[in-house]
C-alpha cells in the first residue's frame, strides 16, 4: 500500500504548504520591518501572518487526512437511499388521493434530481 506522504496528491501538498509558509513567513518579516519604522498597522499585519501560516499548516493536515470512502461504505449509502426513496414512495402513494396536483410535481422533480449521478469531488 502506498504510504498517504508520498501520494502524488500529498506530494503536491507539501509543495503547497512549503510555499504557503514561505509567503506568511516573508510577508510577516516585512510587516515587522514596515512596523518598526513607524507604520502602526504593520503590527497588526506582523501577527496576522504568522497565524495565515498556522492555518495552511491546519489546512494541509486536515486535507492529508481526509478517508476516502471505501467501496463498501458507498454500497451502505446506495442501500440505504434506496431504502428510503421506498418507504418514502410508499407513504406518497398512501396518501395519493389527498396530494396537491402541485405539490406532486414538485416531489417528482426531486425524485429525479436525486437519482442523477452527482459530481465528484477532488481526491474522493
């Protein structure tokens, strides 16, 4: 198995966050320098780079660490919706004869936006 470091994908992060850092490192040393000569806000912005760089660390760890969903998991998910689309559409067709005209074109519209397939989000 291929260790989640060293992933294409984990490669590109470290990139990211080694430049990230570099950016709120540089920008904070200036901040300091603009500050010392009398800029009062630099102070402001001395600090808030440093916490810029504590975030992108936050970050780069939380999307290091995002789980993909297994294929069992997805298949647990699959299962279940079409549980639930079922007992819905039984309890619609219970209740048939007091639906609103409106109201049932409206549930037939959802009906069929949730059965198209959905776009996938980056490393899922």
């Amino acid at each position: 198995m291929k260790s989640k470091y060293l992933s294409r994908r984990a490669l590109v992060l470290h990139i990211a966050l080694v430049a990230w850092l570099g950016m709120s490192a540089t920008a904070a040393w200036w901040q300091v320098g603009r500050a010392v000569q009398g800029n009062s806000l630099s102070f402001l912005y001395s600090i808030e780079w440093p916490v810029f760089g504590v975030l992108g660390v936050l970050g780069w760890y939380a999307m290091l660490n995002v789980e993909k969903v297994t294929e069992e998991q997805e298949a647990a998910r699959r299962e279940y919706e079409a549980t639930m689309r079922a007992e819905a559409q039984a309890a619609r067709q219970a209740s048939a004869e007091v639906e609103d005209p409106t109201l049932a074109e409206y549930n037939d519209h959802l009906e069929k936006l949730s059965t198209v397939t959905k776009k996938r989000l980056w490393g899922h």
